[in-house]
C-alpha cells in the first residue's frame, strides 16, 4: 500500500469518530501526549480515557475492515 493510500485510509477510519474521540486519537497516537495530560485537557479521568481510546481504535479498525 502506497503512503497516501494509508494517509486515506486513517482520515476515512477517523471520520467515524466523534470530535472528542478524533481528538483523544490524534493527541495520544500522532502527538504522543500521555493519558493523564489528555485526562486534565478534557476533564475526564485517565480511566475514561483509555477507554473511550480503547472503543475508538476499535471503531477506527472496523471502518478499515469494512473498507
């Protein structure tokens, strides 16, 4: 697979998120920002975090599968 055909691939995956999910995904996969400081930055727990992570790589991958 060609880079700009992975580039599509994940803007078409993060789509399907919602705009806190979309931030939560770019903020700690691209940025690198830890969960405790994603955490503060949206006044949720580090525990809803890793969650709402958790299901939004989950929605991401069924997306990519789906095609």
């Amino acid at each position: 697979m060609l880079a700009q055909e992975q580039v599509e691939l994940v803007e078409r995956a993060l789509g399907v998120l919602d705009e806190l999910a979309r931030n939560l995904v770019v903020s700690r996969r691209m940025l690198g920002q830890d969960y405790r400081s994603l955490a503060l930055d949206h006044g949720i727990s580090e525990g809803a975090v890793r969650m709402r992570l958790s299901r939004a790589l989950n929605r991401m991958s069924r997306a990519i599968e789906s095609g």
